[in-house]
C-alpha cells in the first residue's frame, strides 16, 4: 500500500478498542495527515471526531503514559448549563477522561477556579453538568477557590503583575491538558485554551490590566506544562456573556493541537479572524506559540 493509501486508513478499528469508543463509534472513515500542528475534525459523533482529532497528533498514548497522573482543565467557571455557551459541554468532557482512562492514566483531576460556579463543582448541583457526566469515572473535580495552601507563586516577566499564583495542581500532574469551549468574549474577543489556563491561577482579575502582555506571561509560564490542548467546537458560540445567554450555531468541531496559542489560532478560523490581530499576537512574539496562520500545518478531517 502507497503512502497516500496508508493515510486513507479508517481509524474506527483502533477506536473501537477505546474505554469510551466501543459503544459510541460508528462507520465514519476519516483523513489522516502526518504531523500535523493542529488538527479540526468535524463531523460523526462528539468521541469520534475528539478521537480522530487526537490521533492524528499522535494518539492519547503519545500524552498520557500508563500509571501517569493527569490534569485536565477544563472551562466550567460559571454558575450556568452548556446550553447558555459558557462552559465545556459535558459530551466532551466525559468522551475525554474516557480516553484519558484508556491511555492507563493512574489518576485524573479536573480542575477549574470557579468565578459564579464556587462551591457547586464536584457536587451533583454542578450547573455545568460536568459533575454529573463524569460520574462513575473516578475522577477528582477540584476548585482551588482562593485558598493559598492551593497555590505557589512565580515570577514573571513583561506584564502588570511580578508574580502569578498557580495552583499546585499543575505542577503534579505528569499529563496536562486544557479543554476549552469555542467562544467569544465580550471583553477580550475569544476565550480559548490560552485563557483557559487564567483557571489554575488565584487571582485572575489581575489579568484584566494590560490583558495581552498579562496572558502572554501567563503562556510563558504554563505552555511547557501543557501536553495537549482541546477546544470543543460543538457549537460556534457567539455573543456569550457571564450571566447571559450567547448564540449557539451547531458546528461538530473539535480543535486539537500540542501549544496553547496554535491551538487557538486555527480555532479562530472558525470566526473569519486573523490571531495576529487579537491577543495572540503578544503571546506570538514572545515565543509562547506560533499564531501566524500561514506557518501552521492544520489538518482539518471530515467525518
């Protein structure tokens, strides 16, 4: 078989072996590329495209190493349910620790510092769902919330802050993973895996000055811990606002990359925007990750 036929290969066989794919993959083949940047699979079900997104950076195996601990981040900050575009859908987030679990994972914590949400996630009165969806799993969902003993202080460097607090957590983990929502921001533009990560620091409201060159230190700090990063596409959401309601365009996406700010540059394709003109660029030229479109190698699979 050439080696354009070996790339035609359906992967469903492999997936089929999966802790989650047995009982959810159908008959959906999809295009495979070599090494790529970032991949975008859309179409099938919500743990066939993560899976095929996934495998073609490599496969869950090539982050998660049998009896590793894993810390999966995920965007459950607000006191309100998936539908209203503000947090992971629980789908995705279950499909994910399934497969993390499949890799041989030892143990899996995932983490969010709730804003709205304090109090509630962990518990069967999680608004997100995600409590619920991952239940059975044994997983370990944990907000920090502001309490010190939870966080060490960094230094950092080209930004309003000398120091950011992050949550121990990240530090203990052999695997980490940020698992974002593709959205908008009214404030910042979009909120994807980059900013994700302000959930494993104490005090995010010191982001708000000097925004870029802030999450830009913040990269810096947390890219050479992050191992995977995951936008759920489910939907294209718009208009999204804490306390409020954004517009939800079904869309059957997932994003997958290995850096923060790739990840989040091909994610913003979906929204007609250049990353060099957001908040990425900052991130950009200090290293943190590539955002220029043109240098990236995005695969984009269809089921």
């Amino acid at each position: 078989m050439n080696a354009r036929g070996e790339g035609r290969r359906k992967f469903l066989s492999k997936a089929a072996r999966a802790a989650a794919g047995a009982a959810l993959l159908g008959a959906q083949a999809w295009v495979r590329a070599a090494a790529p940047d970032v991949c975008v699979a859309r179409g099938g079900l919500v743990a066939q495209r993560l899976w095929a997104a996934i495998d073609a950076l490599g496969g869950m195996s090539a982050f998660v190493a049998p009896g590793s601990r894993v810390l999966i981040k995920v965007n459950a900050a607000f006191s309100e349910p998936p539908e209203t575009g503000g947090t992971v859908t629980p789908q995705v987030a279950r499909a994910l620790v399934q497969f993390v679990k499949g890799a041989g994972a030892r143990s899996i914590v995932v983490l969010d510092h709730c804003c709205s949400n304090r109090g509630l996630f962990g518990t069967n009165a999680d608004p997100t769902g995600i409590t619920q969806a991952t239940a059975g799993e044994r997983v370990r969902l944990f907000d920090p919330q502001n309490d010190p003993k939870n966080y060490v202080s960094h230094p950092v460097s080209g930004a309003p802050m000398r120091a950011i607090e992050v949550c121990r957590e990240l530090f203990r983990a052999d695997c980490v993973i940020s698992l974002a929502r593709l959205k908008n921001h009214p404030v910042y533009g979009y909120t994807l895996t980059l900013k994700n990560m302000m959930g494993v620091t104490r005090n995010m409201y010191q982001f708000h000055r000097s925004f870029p060159e802030a999450i830009a230190a913040l990269g810096v700090l947390v890219q050479p811990r992050v191992d995977l990063c995951i936008i759920d596409g489910t939907h294209r959401v718009t208009g999204w606002s804490a306390g409020g309601r954004g517009k939800l365009e079904p869309l059957g996406a997932i994003v997958a990359g290995r850096n923060l700010v790739s990840t989040d540059a091909a994610a913003l394709t979906f929204y007609d925007v250049d990353p060099l003109r957001t908040y990425l660029r900052v991130a950009h030229e200090r290293g943190v990750g590539v955002a220029a479109l043109s240098a990236l190698n995005i695969v984009r699979l269809r089921g």
